[in-house]
C-alpha cells in the first residue's frame, strides 16, 4: 500500500510539472496561452501559486510563495482573461481571505491600486467584510480616493445594498467607512433602494458588542 501511495503521489507531481511545461503553461485556470499583445504579462510560477494559495485560504502556503519570491502586486491581466486586471490582494479581499491579505499586506501589496475598469482594491476590500476594510484602513488605504468616474468607497457602499457579509449582517459598510474616517461620497455607481438612517458600526458604544454577528469573534494569526 505504501509503495502504491508513493507512485500515484509521484505521478501527481509529474502531471503538476507538465502543467507548468518549463514556463510554457499555467497553474492559474484562467491563464490563456494565445492571448498575445504588448500588455499581456505572465506571471512567475510562484506568483501564479501565490493566486492558487489565495484561493484556498493557505495561508502557511501564501508566506511560503511570497518568500520564494511571488509578486504581491502582479496584475492579473489579458493573459488571465482578465484585461481590467486584478491583484492577489483583490482576490483576497473579494474573497473574504483575511489572513491571506494580512499577509500580502505586510509584504508590500497596494491597498490602493485601482484597475483598468476603475475597480479600487477598497472597493473589493468592502466586499470582504467588516475586517477586510479595517485591515485596509490600518494599511494605509486611502478612504475618500476616487476612480476616473468620480466613485468613491462611501458612495460604493451606498450602492452596495443594504447589508455587507453575510455573516455580519446588520452591520453598514457605508458606516465602518465613516468610522474609519471617510467623509466623501462620489458620483456613482446608482445606488438601488434605500438604506435604514442609522448608525450601525460603533464599537465604542456600550450597546455595539451584543450578539451580531462572527465579525466579533477575534481573528487567529497565522
């Protein structure tokens, strides 16, 4: 049994090296080999491994790539059948991927870098949760920046819906932004329905700290 265990884990690893085909091939799935042009860039191996960590929330594996030398700020572009392009901390934060972000974070990832499409990483970041946009805030991102169209993280927010994560349901985005410090609200994108007038992210408040929700529970480092 155990010889039979070693071979199929052989054969695992010989099919993972001709995925990657000495740089010829990919390990991200979306990468796309006939797409070419003077912007389109391909990732390192380990930058691509970097993305595959993220996505499975591994965090020990995250550290791992970084220090064998992956881009925390690599754009994931046309070559990933992306052309507005999208980070590793963009996909760790539309993820909900805190500790992956954290990580990023502290390597030298751009909390304020704003694709193609106008997307600002916050704006991914406030899709994460409540303690993605803290994170954020506590790296440095800029809460009142605007994209080309004149959007900014509050009037994202107050397009967004009503709610943010599902598990922090009852908790505004729009209002840890103002919290943090943020005071503009931008041009767009439209805003669909209204919103309850109220605060609802105060955590200085005596009243905050009753049962809403898991954002309360405190996060593990790796």
């Amino acid at each position: 049994m155990e010889e039979i265990m070693r071979k199929r884990q052989k054969e695992v690893e010989e099919a993972y090296e001709r995925q990657w085909d000495e740089g010829r091939g990919s390990h991200h799935p979306d990468y796309d080999p006939e797409i070419v042009g003077p912007d389109v860039r391909k990732a390192s191996r380990a930058t691509e491994e970097l993305y595959n960590a993220i996505v499975a929330n591994d965090v020990a594996r995250v550290y791992d790539k970084i220090e064998e030398g992956a881009d925390v700020n690599f754009v994931f572009g046309a070559a990933y059948s992306c052309p507005e392009g999208y980070t590793p901390l963009m996909v760790a934060a539309h993820r909900s991927r805190l500790e992956c972000a954290r990580a990023l974070l502290r390597s030298g990832a751009d909390p304020n870098f704003m694709n193609k499409a106008g997307d600002l990483s916050l704006f991914w970041a406030i899709d994460g949760g409540v303690e993605m946009i803290k994170l954020f805030t506590d790296y440095g991102a800029e809460l009142n920046a605007r994209n080309l169209e004149g959007w900014t993280p509050l009037s994202y927010c107050k397009a967004k819906g009503k709610y943010g994560a599902t598990e922090e349901k009852g908790i505004y985005p729009e209002d840890v932004l103002l919290y943090y410090g943020a005071t503009e609200y931008g041009s767009g994108p439209p805003a669909l329905g209204k919103r309850s007038p109220r605060q609802s992210f105060n955590p200085e408040d005596d009243a905050f700290f009753r049962e809403r929700g898991s954002y309360q529970t405190p996060f593990s480092e790796p």
